[in-house]
C-alpha cells in the first residue's frame, strides 16, 4: 500500500511541475502582450505549483530516509 501512495504522490508532483511549466509560459505570454495582471495571475500559480512540488519532494525524500 505503501508504494501505491508513493508513486500516487509521484505522478501527482509530475503534474504539479507540467502544470508550473505551462503556467511560467503562459505568464510570459500575458508579459510580453503588456497584460501584467495576467502575467501576476500566471506567475503566481506558476510558483505555488513548483513550491508544492518541491515541498512533496522533499517530504517523499525524508519518509525514504527514516525507512
């Protein structure tokens, strides 16, 4: 059961880090047309999906080095 929850949280931080991907390209893309609520909007998405990724990370990380 274990492993079936890693890997759940696995593919969950994949998604997490494609979605932050989009979303930087996206903000850049309202940057670059001048609409800078867009921008901030897509930004900060983009930083609170990659946070939550590397926070998942890091805890997946710590649970493996107890075991």
């Amino acid at each position: 059961m274990k492993e079936v929850i890693k890997e759940v949280i696995k593919e969950y931080i994949n998604q997490l880090q494609q979605s932050a991907l989009e979303n930087r390209k996206e903000s850049d893309k309202a940057y670059d047309a001048g609409d800078l609520g867009l921008s901030g909007y897509y930004r900060g998405q983009w930083i609170a999906n990659e946070g939550t990724a590397i926070a998942l990370e890091t805890i997946l990380n710590q649970h493996r080095e107890k075991m």
